[in-house]
C-alpha cells in the first residue's frame, strides 16, 4: 500500500513565512517526501517529554525542520509546521496533536495558551459561565476536547470566549459561539453539517484524515501537480480547505440549475469554485443583492426611501439583510 502523505493548514503558515531560499529545499525535500516517506536519506527524531509519541521533526537542512505526525502502525504521514530547527520544536511542544475521541476528527491546539486565556478571564464576581446552560456532553459532542473543558467554565463573557476561540478547535469554536447566542444544540448540528460516527477509533489517522472536520485544516496530497498548486499560494488557504457545509454543497450531485443563498461572507463563491465545475458560455455564474433577486423574478423592486435617516435599519424598513447567489444559471436565449 502507497503511503498517505497530507498537509496541515498551519504548514502553510509556516511555509509562507520562512525565506524564498528556504522555500525552495522545503519544496525539493516535499517532493521526496511524497515519494518515500519511509526513505533512509529522511532523519526523523523524536521529540523528548512530548505527551504524543507521534510526533517526531524531519530535517530539511542543516538549519530548518519539519513537524510530522506519524502513528507506530500505519502508512499516513501529516506535514504539520515546518521552521527553524529549535522554533520548530518549540511549536510542537507546544501543541496536542489527537484524534477526537467524540468526532473522530483529528485536532492541534494549544493547551497551555487556553489556560493562560482561563486565569486572565475568570471573574468570580459573577456566578455563571457563558457556557452554563449546557451539560459537559453536549459541549463534547461538538468536538470539544476534554482537557479544555476546565478553561470553557471559566468563561464569562462572549469577548472571552472569542479570545479563547483562537486556540480551540474550529469546530468546537464556532458551535460554542452559536451555542453562546442561545441556539439549541440540534440547530447548531443543522447549521454546522456536522455528524459523530458511532464508534471512533483514535489510533486510525487516515478515518480521521477522511471527518469532514479535519478537511477544515488537512489536505491529502495526491500528485505532485497538486502538491505544486498549493506551495505556489500558501495563503490562498481557501482553496483548499472548506466547512463541512460548503463541502456538503459541492459534493451534493445537482442536476440543472442550483440557488445557493446566504448572507455575505457564508463562503457562497468559494463553495462554487470548489466544485470543480466551470462555467460554460451558457451558464451564469454569479452573486446577487436583493434587488437582483427580485428582477430575476421578474418582480417590481421595493420602493427605496429618499428621505435622510440614520445608516441603521429603523424598525418600519423591511429587513433586506438576506442575499442569494445562484450557481450554474443557463442564460435564456
């Protein structure tokens, strides 16, 4: 069996940051790497006291290193940072690396950095967490890791929790944010796409490597066109790494004409970008305010006020907050 080789987003992040020079070995180590996980000419080197065996750094040269994850058994072998050999080793340390034992997704997130954010907010001045309304088994059914369930109680405010957002999850961020806002756990699960297997096992990488929520920061390299594509925009991570509702979008089959509709900046464009498909000269492919909507259907557009009022909406105007995009919309002939 061919070994699995993927990328993690936060490689990107570090590929994008070190000197051109340095880009260009990480490149040519990347394409051996590829090729030959297993190849004597890789020096692999564990990290001493890290509570994740797994982990282990590969040099690219004398000076810089990668941070690969790479279970005992198996054939799949995650890119996670790449860096100067002593910053790279601090990164790793620094970080847990694990297979949601709820989600089956696999996780990188900072331990030490949440417990820091859980001292700094924790007011004792006020009784009830931001969070308290909801058992610890909901909080973990959406991903939540539960070493970090400690700095989520200490939570007050929603100021905080968006400072702690930064070093959590991002499927257990932003299901607690909508949790915060007062949505019911069954709406959040809606909303998110999300689902739970029924039973996961956290030493099989490539079934996490395959979550829908571990496609929101790993990629599968499977050529190296592929691989090429992605080191030529290390930043233009969009490309690469979508929310598990726009990939439910994209790989839902469509027959026909498609209407995709969502408020501005839901990822409406990236989502049809990402499915692939190209516009043929008999297709529109576009996004559209409301006023667009309503001559689409052939409806008169709501009578605009001329008279001078503030840039908030007052409670008389007609909420037109909404927006639609529509993918794939042949042009009448």
């Amino acid at each position: 069996m061919s070994p699995t080789v993927a990328m993690g987003s936060e490689f990107l992040d570090g590929y994008a940051h070190i000197p051109v020079a340095q880009q260009k070995k990480v490149r040519e180590f990347l394409k051996k790497f590829r090729d030959d996980p297993t190849s004597n000419a890789i020096n692999y080197e564990s990290l001493k006291g890290h509570r994740n065996s797994h982990v282990r750094t590969v040099r690219i040269d004398q000076k810089y290193r990668a941070v690969v994850l790479h279970p005992d058994e198996g054939n799949v072998y995650v890119l996670m940072w790449v860096d100067r050999h002593d910053e790279a080793m601090e990164w790793a340390k620094r970080r847990t690396f694990e297979v949601n034992p709820r989600t089956g997704a696999l996780q990188v997130f900072e331990v030490e950095r949440a417990g820091k954010d859980r001292s700094v907010h924790a007011d004792s001045n006020e009784e009830h967490g931001l969070l308290a309304r909801h058992s610890d088994d909901v909080l973990l059914s959406f991903g939540m890791p539960q070493i970090l369930l400690p700095a989520i109680r200490a939570v007050k405010k929603p100021q905080d929790l968006l400072a702690l957002g930064k070093h959590i999850p991002s499927e257990a961020a932003e299901a607690l944010f909508w949790l915060s806002e007062g949505e019911s756990p069954e709406s959040v699960r809606e909303a998110m796409a999300s689902r739970s297997p029924q039973k996961v096992d956290t030493t099989n990488l490539e079934a996490a490597l395959k979550h829908p929520d571990s496609r929101r920061r790993f990629v599968t390299i499977q050529t190296d066109e592929e691989l090429t594509s992605i080191l030529d925009a290390p930043l233009e991570k969009w490309r690469i790494f979508l929310h598990p509702s726009q990939e439910k979008l994209v790989t839902k089959p469509i027959n026909g004409p498609a209407r995709v509709t969502g408020g501005a900046g839901t990822g409406k464009t990236v989502g049809g970008d990402a499915s692939g498909s190209t516009p043929g000269p008999d297709t529109l492919q576009g996004t559209a305010g409301s006023n667009t909507f309503h001559d689409l259907h052939g409806e008169p557009r709501p009578e605009r006020r001329t008279e001078h009022r503030p840039p908030l909406r007052s409670r008389e105007e007609p909420d037109r907050s909404r927006s639609s995009a529509r993918m794939g919309c042949p042009i009448p002939t």
